[in-house]
C-alpha cells in the first residue's frame, strides 16, 4: 500500500515538471516570436516612408516644372553641388535654396507683423513668384492658402536603403537613408577577422585535437574558453588602448581607429568559438580511420591531411560561419576601435562604421517613431536576417554530416 502511494506522488512530482517545462518552452517561444513581430513591425514601416520630418514640407513655385526629386538631388541643392535646375529636369534657372531662417533676409520685421502673424503670406507670396526657390518649411508656417507647389519625394524602398551610399538619418532637409556603407564596413572587418582568425584557429585545433598530450590539452582548453567569457567592453578596452596605438605608429597614420583595428580585435574574440568547435569535429572522427590510414604507412601529418581533415570539414566549416556570425553580431568592442566613419570603405588603414556599432551609438538619440528610429530598426531587420541564413548554413551542414 504504501509503495503505490509513493508511486502516485512521483507521478504527481513528474506531471508538474512535465506542466513547468511546457510552460516555459511555450512562454519562451511565444517571446520569441513577439520580439521578431516587433522588429519587423518598427523595420518595416520605414518602407513607403518619405525621408523628411512628418511637419515640414519641401516646395517650390507653380511655375517650375519640376514636380519629383529624390532625397538624394534634394541634399545636393541644399549643399550647392546642384546649382541649375536643367541638372534636375527643369527649366535653365538657377536653385536658389530657402529656409525659415533666410525670412529676414526677404522681408522686414513690419511686413512679418509684431508678432509674426504675416509670415505664412509672405512666405506664400516669395515662393510663388520666384521659380528658382526651393523651399523647406515647416508645416506651421505654411498658410492655408498657400500657392506653392509641394516637391513629391521618393519613399524609402529596400533597394534604396540596401544600395544607397549615405549614412545621414538626422539631416535637413532630407535624411540619406543608406546603409551600405554600414554593410560593406561589416563585411569588410568580419573578412579580415576570419582571415586573421582562421589559419590561427585551425591550426590550434588540430594541435590540441591530434597532437598535444592530455595534460597540455588539459591546460589549453580552460584557457582558450575563458576569453569567451571576457567581456567585450574589455576587449574594446584593450583594442583602444594597445591596438590602436600600434597600428597608428606603424602605419604612420593619422588615427589608428580603423576597419584593420576591428579585424584584429575581433579575430581574438572569435578564435575561442573556432578552436573549440573545430576542436570537437576533428575529435569525432573514428579511431579506426587513422589506425587504418597508419597501418597502410601513412605518416601521422598525412593522415590529418588526407583522413582526419576531410572527414571533420563540415564541422570545421560550422565552426567558421560561427565565428562569422559572432563577428557580425559584435557591438561594444567594434564601437570602441574602428573609428565609426559611415563611409564606403576602400581599404583597412580606413574608419569604418558597422551595422551594430550604429544602432548602438544612435539608438538612445532617435526619437520613437520618428525616421532615425525607424532607420536602426531596419538595420537591425537586416542583422536579423543575416543571423538567421548563419544559422540555417551550420544547421545544413550539421544535418549533412550527419546524414553522410
């Protein structure tokens, strides 16, 4: 009797760990998912969007002929690279550029009224009659009889946001909302930490794997996990302080905050990733292929070449998009040493600016909802996307392995 009231409660102590961990995988998937709904929710509504403040307008005289500019032509009037409106389209008149702070250089403080109560008109009035204007309100000053033309701008689209070539969210009168230069500045500091990484990595893999006694892999392996677990503000720390000053005095260079500072840093930070993972699949491979490699007189370095490597590939390949997307997805270290210039990058002596870097350094100045917000919620879609492909190429790989 008492042995099936034991069993009872082990049941009932079973169920309740069976309810509990249902429970928590259940709340865990639903946050997930929650959390991707929201980031794509914030990302994607900046697609379709105009790249100007919801309260200003950008306009010109009915008697110009131009009715579309792009964000882009619009910047380069107002920073006087566009000097004709024949270079847009229009009519051979010169651009002549006008903000509410150029009022007082039109009309006098009488015709504005004591208390500015003429101003829409007057505004009304310059903008329509002079076809060489063009104009960049805000909506309170535009009156409601206002004869101006308002300048259709082109939305923000994927394509223009994936391929355009300036990085300024926050700039009047139109934000340049493009981040390639913030992709190709990843991309370029990842190539040169897994070139950096991997020949390092790899090698020490094989050593520990193959070759090292147990007493020094037993020394090796704690150490190479424990700079895992320093945190990347140290590592930022250490860049700034020892590698970049080295790297500015060898080179002979102005600054030594480069895409070649953010390679080396984060070399370090992923060779932990790279040899423990390698490390593993190289481990995995039978004993009876390199005893038979061995016996038919193959040399111990011929059999890691011809026999172990091959056959720990797909695990070493895993191990390499790893590190790949913890050099993608690093923030504070990369933030520290590559000089965060949202430039196209041409070499590795130059600043860059990464993905992560810019939502971490211009997320807590952009107002919710606004442009800029929705802008590094877009970058951070994008990160999103790039992790989740890492992901799917080492779960392929590992189901390959598997299946072979």
């Amino acid at each position: 009797m008492k042995s099936v009231h034991s069993k009872k409660i082990r049941l009932f102590k079973e169920k309740i760990i069976e309810s509990v961990l249902a429970i928590s995988s259940t709340v865990t998937g639903i946050a997930v998912i929650l959390i991707t709904v929201f980031l794509f929710k914030e990302g994607g509504s900046l697609f379709g969007d105009k790249p100007i403040e919801k309260d200003f307008i950008v306009a010109v005289s009915p008697l110009n002929s131009v009715n579309t500019l792009s964000s882009f032509q619009i910047k380069e009037m107002f920073d006087g690279n566009i000097t004709n409106w024949s270079q847009v389209g229009g009519k051979d008149v010169p651009v002549m550029t006008f903000t509410i702070n150029d009022i007082g250089q039109y009309f006098s403080d009488e015709e504005m009224g004591a208390d500015l109560e003429n101003m829409p008109q007057c505004i009304s009035k310059l903008i329509s009659e002079d076809s060489s204007i063009i104009a960049y309100l805000p909506l309170k000053y535009v009156a409601k009889e206002f004869s101006g033309k308002h300048i259709n701008i082109d939305g923000i689209t994927p394509k223009s946001f994936l391929l355009g070539k300036e990085w300024y969210p926050t700039s009047e009168p139109v934000a340049q909302i493009g981040a390639l230069p913030l992709i190709m500045g990843t991309l370029w500091v990842c190539l040169g930490a897994i070139l950096l990484a991997l020949p390092l990595s790899l090698a020490t893999a094989i050593y520990m794997a193959e070759l090292a006694n147990k007493r020094v892999r037993n020394i090796l392996k704690p150490v190479i996990e424990l700079l895992a677990g320093i945190p990347s503000v140290v590592y930022g720390f250490f860049g700034l302080v020892v590698i970049v000053p080295f790297i500015q005095k060898v080179f002979n260079l102005p600054v030594g905050e480069t895409a070649l500072a953010g390679s080396i840093l984060l070399a370090i930070m992923i060779l932990p990733t790279i040899i423990t993972v390698s490390e593993d699949a190289i481990r995995t491979t039978p004993n009876a292929m390199r005893e038979a490699s061995l016996a038919l007189g193959a040399t111990q370095w011929q059999t890691i070449r011809k026999v172990v490597l091959p056959f720990s590939l797909p695990g070493i390949t895993a191990a390499v998009i790893l590190g790949v997307g913890r050099a993608f997805g690093e923030t504070m270290a990369v933030l520290m040493v590559t000089g965060n210039a949202a430039i196209m990058p041409k070499g590795f002596l130059e600043p860059v600016r990464t993905l992560t870097a810019t939502i971490a350094a211009e997320l807590g100045e952009a107002p919710q909802g606004g442009l800029h917000y929705k802008s590094l919620f877009a970058l951070g879609c994008l990160l999103f996307i790039i992790t989740l492909i890492t992901n799917l190429i080492v779960e392929s790989l590992k189901y390959r392995r598997t299946s072979a």
